[in-house]
C-alpha cells in the first residue's frame, strides 16, 4: 500500500512539473513566428561571446534573415574540428555555458560523432518530452496507477572519457530529463536504471524481464524500435523456468555476471512473488509460451518508433501485444528533437519551443521557416540548439501531413544520410523505405523484418533480407521495376554495371541477429533501429536463411 502511495504522488508531481512545457508548446502554437523568432534571439544573445559565436558575429545579429545570411549550414563533419576543441578541455566553443557531457552517436557504417550536451540543450529536451508526457496522461489518466519501463538497455560499450575529462554517453533515456524528473521518475519506474550499466547483452536482458516480471501494474512502455520489445519477448520465452524461478524466490540468477558495484543496487529492488511465479508457470505450460496479456494485464500504452522502416515491425508488436495502444515517437535525435506526439492532433507536431528550426525542401532551395511549411511537401530539417549546433543539417527527412492550431504535423520519412552507392545509383534509405512500403500495400510479400543491402558475395547487386511468409515468385522482379524509378538506379541497371536484385529469406531471429551486429559496431542496444536501406555487406554472414531467387529475370528498358 506505501508503494502504491509513493507511486502516486510520484506520478503526480512529475505530471505537475509537465504541466508547463504543455502550455508553453500550446502557446507557441498561436503565432510560430514570434516564438522561434524569440528562441532564435534568446539563443543567439546567450553564445554570442562563444569562439562560434565571435566568429559568426551573434552579436549583431537581430532576425532569422540575419542569421541565415550570417551563418552557414553545416553538418557533423564542418563541426568536428570545433568539437574535438570541446573534447579537449577547452571552453566557450560553442556556448558560453560548459559542456556537461558529450553523447556519442553512429550511423549504419559512418565514423562516430560526438554531441556536446548542455543543460539548457536538456532544458530543450524537457519541454518537448514535458509536451508530449502531460498529454499522453491526460488522454490516459489509468497510467498514473501503474508502473512504467523507460529503454534501459545496455550501451554494450566501455565506458569513455574524452582527454578534457567529459563523460562520454547517456547510461539512458532518462538522462533527457533534469534531476528533480529523474528522482520521480525512479519511483515510478519497473526497473532499476543500474541495468544500464551491465556491459553484456543476454545478462541485462535477462534482468530487465526479471524486473518485468515483479510488475503486474506495468501501464506504460518506451523504447526506441519496437523490434528491441520483440527482442525481449523472446528471450523471456527461451528463459522462462529460469526466470519463473527467480520471481518465486527473489533471487537473481542470470546467465552471464553482473558486477559487485551494481548487484547490491539491483538486489535492493527484487521481489519475491511465489503465487505470481506459480500462476504464470500454470499459464505457460497450459499454452506452451506466456501471453503478454496474461504476464503484464494492465498495460495500456507501447511508446516506439512507427515512422519509415520501423513502420514494418509495428503488426508484429501489435500482435504480440493487443488491445495495447502503440504510439509514435515523433522525431528525436540525438542532436535534438523535432517533434512529438500529441494525442490530441493523432500526429507529431513540430516541437516549436525546443528548438529554432529551419527547412530545405531540395538542395539549394533558400531554407524556410517553421511557419512558412506547406502540406504535403517533404523538407529536410536544419536545428539551431542550446547544445551548440547552429543550422545544423541533421540529415532527416520529414513530410507535412496537416496542421494543428497552425502548427505543422510532421512525418518522419526516413534518413537521408546512408546513401548507398556502388557504381552511381546514390540508393536512400527514405526512398527503398517507400518501395518496400508500396510492396508491402501490394502483398508482394508478408514480413516482419525487411532490409535491402549490397551482397557480399557480388559487389554489383543488393539483395532483400526477408523474415516472413507469403513472399511472392515475382518480387524481385517488382523489387527492381520500382527501383528503377531511381533515374541513377535505372542508369546502372541500363548499363549493366548493376545485376537484378536476390532475394534472401531468414528462417528466424532476423531482429535479434542485426541488433548483434549493430550492437557490435558501436550502437546502443535500445537505439538499433531497423533500417530500409544498409550499405554494409556481409548480412548473409549474419542471418540464417537461404536464397529464394538469386536475381530477378528483369531487363531495364533503355
């Protein structure tokens, strides 16, 4: 019963301290112009004495003209040399408040890089996350009577600090929000942010569903790709007696170690449930697996990526989770965050008091501003953030579905970084997204896991990496005719400099398996998103499957 108290108040004193960003982003939306035109001045007059600052001349600048003409559009690799400054040791690069930390963020097969966090760059981040929990609440009011699992995953990564003495990298999600939400947070939460810190994937799995486990009242889940929860899932299956066990004693027994300095912690929180233990052992030897419905009952809310690839693994959660309501994340990066879903639009609006905003619609179109978007157009987002990154191309795409109180509703698209270019065809991740999408809609194929990759075997074809059943004999010749739809793509096809897609069909474990790789190539295990498109070769290493069709009978017009 205390518990339950504490959980309360707790969940009530965050949602009070949500209430204002909300209202703040509710606000903005009665005039975007002079809200991003005061975030821009507030940004520009507080780093206007940085090294950045004195060299673009924030000073004297006054308006989002004289911003843009002022200073240049950049990406990661123009700001490297002012970051490794930062790594250093040195202050005042580019903010005048000190760096408090640097998250470290990789694409696919691009060289890590390395984001400068400051607290009015988390300040930034409370407000959209502030937005977005405040309503998720008030349209679900039963989520403030249980518990709540937030992406604690293992970083499967040693713990870094640059020669300037910065830590280097979030433990987790909750680091987004300032200490006071922190300190709620944990009393609200169904497993200890110390799992963060276990090095060794299967062993912070393991204890992540052990602490699922003790929580019946689970209500609200958020993790970045909703293949991770199906990831989990299977574990629990494979691990079940162990686990059932563990529950009914309060004890913990993983596979793998967990280190002294954090065992005391964890031990600290277990619970021994042996009725709970003996029910669920009851359930999964009369149904030979554990329903999510009969393991977490009152779970209400799933908070996930559901745009671009991710779209893909959405049926397969829906699945294996029903009558649960899966909500898109909108668009966060690590740089910044662009927007967040409201229930009250059914989308992801803009997050107008985050940051300011600037859009490309093609490159070398002069920039617009967020209350400049049109519906139905496609930009490319540039971010000017507390954190130091000014007209900062984050190399996203998104397209404008509507509006709400004149506020853009945004569609993440895809990345449009990961450009996969064997001999010219310059492949995007957005633009296979929407052909593997199409196929989809057309039932080429019924798949949980879909990705296109250049094959290892032949340095001139790609070849689809399926899990699933109901492929089509024809896919790869559809798979190729919508490719050519890629003039570059058509081109190298015409030329012969690229062979006819194959088509790879995995047999199981095709999430698990590519969260593996990505894992050990530097990415943070809750973070692996699954993408369209992955210029990596070497996948057919990785899965295991079999070639339906090595190359589809299709000739390309010239």
């Amino acid at each position: 019963m205390l518990e339950k108290t504490i959980r309360a108040a707790a969940h009530a004193a965050w949602l009070a301290s949500c209430w204002a960003p909300y209202h703040s982003l509710r606000r903005a939306q009665k005039n975007l112009a002079v809200a991003q035109a005061a975030l821009l001045d507030r940004l520009l007059r507080a780093n206007a004495s940085s090294a950045y600052g004195r060299k673009f001349g924030f000073g004297r600048l006054r308006t989002a003209r004289e911003f843009q003409e002022a200073v240049p559009i950049v990406g990661y690799d123009d700001l490297r040399p002012w970051i490794e400054r930062i790594k250093a040791g040195e202050e005042r690069v580019l903010t005048e408040e000190p760096v408090l930390m640097l998250e470290k963020t990789s694409g696919s097969s691009t060289a890590a890089k390395y984001i400068p966090y400051t607290a009015s760059l988390r300040r930034e981040f409370q407000r959209a996350v502030g937005a977005w929990i405040f309503d998720l609440y008030a349209h679900n009011p039963m989520l403030v009577c249980g518990t709540a699992y937030w992406a604690i995953t293992p970083m499967a990564r040693e713990p870094e600090v640059t020669a300037g003495g910065l830590r280097v990298g979030f433990e987790n999600d909750t680091e987004y929000l300032g200490a006071a939400e922190r300190f709620l947070l944990r009393k609200i939460l169904a497993v200890p942010e110390e799992v963060a810190r276990i090095p060794e994937l299967d062993t912070a799995l393991y204890v992540t569903l052990r602490f699922l486990l003790q929580s019946p009242s689970l209500r609200f889940i958020s993790v970045w790709a909703p293949s991770f929860l199906t990831i989990l899932l299977e574990h629990l299956q494979n691990n079940v007696e162990r686990l059932l066990t563990d529950l009914g004693e309060g004890t913990l027994r993983p596979p793998g170690s967990v280190s002294d300095e954090i065992a005391p912690a964890l031990h600290k929180c277990l619970r021994a449930d042996p009725a709970r233990a003996r029910r669920l052992e009851h359930v999964w030897r009369e149904y030979g697996l554990l329903p999510t419905k009969e393991v977490w009952p009152n779970l209400r809310v799933i908070s996930c990526w559901t745009d671009a690839s991710s779209r893909l693994a959405v049926p397969a959660l829906q699945e294996l989770f029903p009558g649960v309501h899966i909500q898109g994340k909108g668009l966060l990066a690590t740089e910044g965050v662009v927007s967040v879903p409201l229930v009250e639009h059914g989308s992801s609006v803009a997050a107008a008091t985050s940051h300011f905003y600037e859009f490309t619609e093609q490159p070398g179109a002069p920039p617009r501003l967020l209350h400049e978007l049109e519906a139905n157009h496609e930009y490319s987002a540039l971010l000017t953030t507390g954190g130091g990154l000014y007209r900062y191309r984050l190399g996203d795409r998104v397209r404008v579905v509507g509006f709400a109180r004149n506020t853009p509703l945004l569609e993440f698209l895809g990345k449009e970084d990961g450009i996969s270019d064997l001999c010219g065809e310059k492949l995007s991740p957005a633009f296979v997204g929407s052909v593997l999408a199409e196929l989809s809609g057309e039932r080429a194929y019924s798949s949980d896991f879909a990705m296109l990759a250049p094959s290892q075997q032949e340095s001139s074809r790609y070849v689809l990496f399926l899990q699933g059943s109901g492929a089509q004999p024809d896919l790869a010749v559809r798979l190729d005719e919508k490719l050519t739809r890629n003039p570059h793509y058509a081109y190298c096809r015409r030329l012969g400099q690229l062979a006819a897609p194959g088509i790879f069909q995995i047999k199981s474990d095709a999430g698990e398996c590519y969260l593996r790789r990505c894992v050990a190539m530097g990415q943070r295990a809750g973070a692996v998103k699954t993408v369209a498109l992955h210029r990596l070769t070497g996948w057919e290493d990785f899965f295991r499957g079999e070639w339906t069709e090595h190359h589809a009978k299709h000739e390309v017009e010239a």
